[in-house]
C-alpha cells in the first residue's frame, strides 16, 4: 500500500505526489491519503488556533474532494512515525509520496524521523519540490525559466474522475476531531476560511483585467489593501492552490487585456502583471534562502547580532532617555505593542486589526515589525514568534527572513526603518482605518490623528460607553528612539565580529530586489 501523505500540500489539484501515486497504484499497491495532527507540532510556539481551524476547515472539504473520487482521507492524532506504525501493522507499505515542506527544524525533525522510519522498514519515500525550491545538491532554478515552464505546464486535475479502485480502504477509523489537542490562542472572527473553494473564489475574483490593472495602487494602504490585494497567501502558505496555478491565472488575464487594449494601454498592465509577479518571485527567493539557511529562525544572518537585543531586552534597557534600567520596562512596551497600546494610532489600529483578521498587508506588516525591533529593540526573533501566531499566512520561510532585513541583522546596507506617523499621514490621512480600529479616537477630526500630542488621553463618547479607557499616550519618541537604533545597528555592523557567513543571493541587484519587496 503507498501512502499519500498530506503536511502543507492540502490539494489534489496540481499536485503530484498525488498523479504519481495514482499512476504506480498496480505496482506499489493503492493509496492511503494521510493527515496526521501531531502533537508536538501542534504545541510548536509558532502555530495558533486559527492555524488549526483553517485546517481542519481544508481538510474537511479536501476529503469530500476525495469521496468524490472513490477515496478518503484518513485523519489521525500522534506522531507521523506512531501512525505509519499502526498502518503498517494493518497492511505493509511500499512507499510514501509527499510534497517537500520548509526546512523549519520542527518540521525537519520530523521529516528526518520518517525518513529514518521509511529506512528500517524498506519503505521508499519520495518528497518532491513545490514552488519550484531546490533542496539538498539541488541547483536553484532562476525565476523567468521556471514561470515560463509553469505557464506551459498542463494542470491536472481529478475531481469528477472515478478513482475508487486505486484508493485503500481506512486501515483505521479517522480520529474524532475532539480528540485532536488544542493549539495555543483563541480563533480570529474575522480570518479567511479554509478549504480550496474559498480560495478558488478569491483567485476567481482577483485574477480579472480590472483588479489586476489597479493592483500596484491598491496594496499599501490598509484602507484599499483588503480588496485590492489577492488575498491568496493563506492559501498558498498550505499548499491549497499551487504557485503554477497563479502563474496560469496571471498569464490569462494578460491574453485577455491584449484582446482589449490597444498597444500603450496594454504595455501598461504589462507592468501592473509583472508588479505582482515580481512578488511572488520575492516569495520563493525568501524561501530559498531560508531553505539553504533554516538557522535564520533563531539567529541572525549577521553573528555579532546575535543575544544583542535579547541581553538589553532582559535587563531592561531600552532606546528611551531613562538613566535607570528597568526589566519590566520592556515587557511593558511588548506587551503594548501587542494589544494595540502604544499611543502611536496606526500601530495600535494595524494591531489591533490584525488581532481580528490574521491578515495586514505587506507594507503595514513591514511598519509593525520595524516598530517593535527598532523603535522598541525587542529582540527580532521575539517579534517574529509572535507575529507567526497571529499571521494566518504564516510561511517560516517569507517570515523569518523579512523579519531580519527590516531588523537591519541582515548584510542588506540600507536600513528600513518606518516612521509610525508618517506612515500613517502617507495611508491613512483622513484616518478611516485608526478611527474604525481606535474607536478611543473616533471624535478626533481629521488628520489631527497623526498628532500625539492631540491623541493622548483622548477617549470618545462611543468609546466610553463601550467600556474603553482614554487612549495612552506615546510610550517611546518614535524620532529619538529610531536615531538610536540606526546607530546601534550601523555600530554592530561595523564591528569585527565574526560573522556566520549566511548569504542570501549576493549581487547587488538582487540585494534591491529584496529591499523593494518591502515597499
């Protein structure tokens, strides 16, 4: 019997393990499809609730998709290794199909113990690439070759085809989801729903000349950015739509704009497609390079930043002015920044915004993360913990290495530091978004919002009735405390530590790219 084995590759579209599993079905035995909840990766610090009900979610729909098709997916509670045990024991197996998943060292742990399985029992597995990451001696492919060849690829898909006799019947019953244990935090009521129809409806509503025309417009502003971004990368992040499907629904949205515009309108959108192609080459250039470097979940690119926030983060040495250290100082400005009471309105509105959605987009995200490394010089990976439970798209491999270029511990020379109200001014002028967000400044008029000094102790009437108390004022100065960061980060990188030796792509126009990708 083989098993098909489902980790963050939760589609039967565009997948191969899956064809390829169907098509060694008279010489391997039929297929198993397998999702386990494992414990230990389900108490991992980084995964949260509303990861595991947009799971289950998926998994759910996803194993309708099977009984459609003659199968059904086998969902079961404990380690991979204990529940390839128990199958085994019911009928041997002869191999395992999957999809290569991000070297992050829980998931490598993991993967590196089934493989040490697959090898005592004489169980073959395979793991082949997704998004196009090369593994291993693997030769990293450039990205034109590979979205040309992805354009061109024909894209299977088995839904309505009758599979039965190549499915194994469940060796066990699937697990009762109230047996499934329960991951850290509480669900968002706002967050995207799992399961592939939702994101085929979001690819359906994305993907026309229209939203794609005005997409580069439409993407920094919190206000436009919910409708005028893609939406996608939750459901990309699982694996729930493949990268080649989004190429295919780009390039057929440029044949159609050809059909309707003339020559200058059409060199136009041209550059509006590649816009959001060029972030997803970004994307998989992230996660290259933290596929040949993981270490960047819990170090810094560059060595002599590493334990350098952390020791100042522990004993309470902040970038603010006070001459008198103190260790609760900066789990106070943490714990701030977390719930959305920093006293600087943008901040406080994405927070808080997130908290309910598990999505901002990339340039807000950008502006958070340098907030809180830079302005409050909490340690990166502190930062990045934390924002991985509340990103519902979180994908270690964008996350982590974004987190360290805005951080300034990568060898990127220029520094992103963001300026909170300025940002602000530049995205949400009229403050739309603080006041939806900071119902504390409903009653502030204006642009008046992006003045500390006219948000600090405010509290509207709306805001006093539902409980709210006056709005902080600004618990750092966010212009003394960004030239002091700027100086510490230039000063370590001055310095003659010895440094890792991790590199991202080193020419100087990839070096750009990277930058760019963040604006």
């Amino acid at each position: 019997m083989q098993i098909f084995w489902l980790k963050r590759n939760l589609r039967l579209q565009d997948s191969e393990p899956f064809f390829e599993s169907m098509r060694a079905f008279r010489k391997k035995g039929k297929v198993l499809p397998l999702y386990c909840h494992e414990p230990e990766l389900i108490q991992q610090p980084d995964v949260s609730r509303q990861h595991q009900l947009f799971i289950q979610e998926t998994l759910e729909e996803l194993d309708r998709d099977f009984q459609s098709i003659g199968g059904k997916l086998l969902q079961a509670v404990g380690e991979t290794v204990d529940v390839l045990d128990r199958i085994h024991r019911v009928q041997p197996l002869t191999k395992i199909w999957t999809h290569q998943e991000t070297t992050q060292n829980s998931q490598f742990q993991r993967d590196k113990a089934v493989a040490a399985w697959c090898a005592d029992h004489g169980v073959e597995l395979l793991e082949l690439a997704q998004n196009g990451i090369a593994r291993g001696s693997q030769k990293p492919e450039l990205f034109p070759p590979y979205f040309a060849c992805s354009v061109s690829s024909k894209l299977r898909d088995p839904i309505g085809t009758d599979l039965a006799e190549r499915f194994a019947p469940l060796p066990f019953p699937s697990c009762d989801p109230k047996a499934i244990p329960k991951a850290a935090g509480t669900d968002k009521p706002l967050r995207q729903k799992g399961g592939r129809s939702q994101a085929i409806k979001n690819l359906n509503r994305f993907f026309t000349v229209p939203y794609l025309k005005q997409y580069p417009f439409q993407i920094s502003s919190p206000n436009t950015a919910w409708q005028g971004c893609s939406r996608i990368s939750t459901y990309l992040a699982y694996g729930i739509v493949s990268d080649r499907e989004l190429f295919q629904a780009v390039d057929r949205v440029v044949t159609d704009a050809h059909s309707r515009m003339n020559a200058d309108q059409f060199g136009k959108f041209q550059e509006n497609a590649r816009f959001y192609l060029d972030r997803l080459s970004w994307r998989r250039q992230y996660m290259q390079t933290f596929e040949a470097s993981p270490e960047l979940e819990f170090q810094c690119m560059l060595a002599q930043f590493n334990g350098v926030r952390e020791a100042d983060y522990s004993e309470g040495h902040s970038l603010t002015h006070s001459s008198t250290p103190s260790s609760g100082q900066s789990e106070q400005h943490f714990t701030a920044w977390k719930q959305g009471l920093t006293g600087f309105p943008y901040i406080d509105a994405a927070m808080r915004f997130l908290n309910q959605t598990g999505w901002i987009n990339m340039r807000l995200r950008a502006t958070l993360v340098s907030f809180a490394t830079m302005n409050l010089w909490i340690p990166t990976t502190k930062v990045a913990e934390y924002l991985a439970t509340e990103f519902l798209d979180y994908e270690p491999g964008i996350h982590h290495v974004i987190h360290q270029i805005i951080a300034g511990t990568t060898e990127f020379n220029e520094l992103m530091v963001y300026d909170p109200v300025k940002q602000g001014r530049d995205h949400d002028l009229d403050g739309h978004f603080i006041r939806k967000w900071v119902p504390e400044l409903a009653d502030v008029p204006g642009s008046e919002l992006h003045d500390l000094a006219k948000t600090a102790f405010r509290l509207s009437k709306q805001a006093e009735i539902r409980g709210y108390m006056p709005y902080p004022e600004a618990i750092v100065d966010h212009r003394a405390t960004a030239k002091k960061a700027k100086d510490r980060v230039s000063d370590l990188r001055r310095s003659d530590s010895d440094r890792q030796g991790v590199s991202v792509e080193k020419s100087s126009e990839q070096k750009q790219d990277f930058q760019q990708s963040l604006f």
